[in-house]
C-alpha cells in the first residue's frame, strides 16, 4: 500500500514559506533517504495543494508523522491535511498489481 498527504496551503503560501521552505526540504529529503518518500510537490497552477507520496513499511503513520513535525504544517503555512491510504494497483511500483 501507499499513502497520500494532501496539503492545503493558506492563501499568502507563497510568501509565508520561504523562512521555513529549507527545513520543510531537509525533512523531505531525509523521508527519502528513509525509503519513506516517494514524491512530493506542488499540484495546479498557482500552487496552494501540496501532494506527497509515501510507501515502506507503514507508509499512511510515516505520512502523519511527516505532517505533524513538518514545519509548514507547525508554522501555518499548511491550514489543513488529509493523509489517506492508498492502494495502488498499477504501475511497476504499485503495491498490489492487478494485470488483466
């Protein structure tokens, strides 16, 4: 299974990141090298949802987990955040494949 964590961002996201966006990064990136992490980024245009893809072994707990120490999410760059699970069927990283 995986785990999606959406992100609402609130409306001046774009100027009230920008002293947190290097940690929000370094935790990222250390969910990565976690083999937590698949994906994370923007979503639309002028960016105000986030999406974050997460797998491993528990992927929805690291997904809250994420979220909570998240600075974006301390500091109320984030307004609201949904971390559902999400069961993945194709693809060559899905996590239950189903081929006709």
């Amino acid at each position: 299974m995986h785990a999606v964590l959406e992100y609402t961002y609130a409306d001046n996201y774009l100027e009230s990141r920008e002293q947190y966006r290097a940690d929000h990064l370094k935790a990222g990136w250390k969910a990565v090298e976690r083999g937590e992490l698949l994906l994370g980024g923007a979503v639309g245009e002028d960016p105000f949802k986030g999406l974050l893809i997460f797998t491993g072994g528990n992927p929805l707990q690291a997904a809250k987990a994420f979220a909570a120490a998240d600075p974006y999410v301390i500091n109320g760059v984030v307004t609201s955040w949904t971390a559902n699970p999400w069961t993945t069927v194709l693809g060559n990283g899905a996590a239950s494949p189903v081929r006709p």
